[in-house]
C-alpha cells in the first residue's frame, strides 16, 4: 500500500507514534478536568504541554491550539471559584 492512500490519522500514527500518545494523553487530561475540576489533571496536561514543547518535530500549530485550550480551560473553571 502506497503511503499516498493511506488515511491521514494512520500515517500520524505510524510516523509519530510518541506524539501522538502525548497528545492523546494531554487531551485526556484536560477532558478529566472539564469534567472534575481535577486540579492533578490540568497539572499532568500541562506537564505533557511542555514534554512537547521540548520535542522539535512536534506540529507548533497543534501545539499552539493545545496551549490555547488548556488556557481557556483554566480560566473558564477558575472564574467561577473566584466570584
């Protein structure tokens, strides 16, 4: 099978097995948060957002939008705890 007919999510996964188990786990981490309040949960994210941060093949656009969330993530849950 040509590389070319491959679906795109395959070809992540076998190109970038690590990335994407670091993606995969950071959003499950901001998802447990959104839906706890788990302050350890948004702690391992953005762990996981600085493991990426140090890997230079890394997408920076994927990695940006990931920063994004996780920021508008713990505001929006800290909002409510401050009023």
């Amino acid at each position: 099978m040509n590389t070319n007919d491959m679906p795109a999510t395959n070809l992540l996964q076998s190109a970038f097995p690590d990335q994407m188990a670091l993606l995969a786990g950071t959003l499950a981490h901001l998802s447990n948060y959104m839906h706890t309040g788990c302050q350890r949960s948004v702690h391992r994210a953005r762990l996981l957002l600085h493991r990426m941060d140090h890997q230079p093949t890394f997408d920076r656009d994927l990695l940006d939008s990931c920063r994004m969330l996780e920021q508008e993530i713990t505001k929006a849950w800290a909002a409510p705890q401050q009023a």
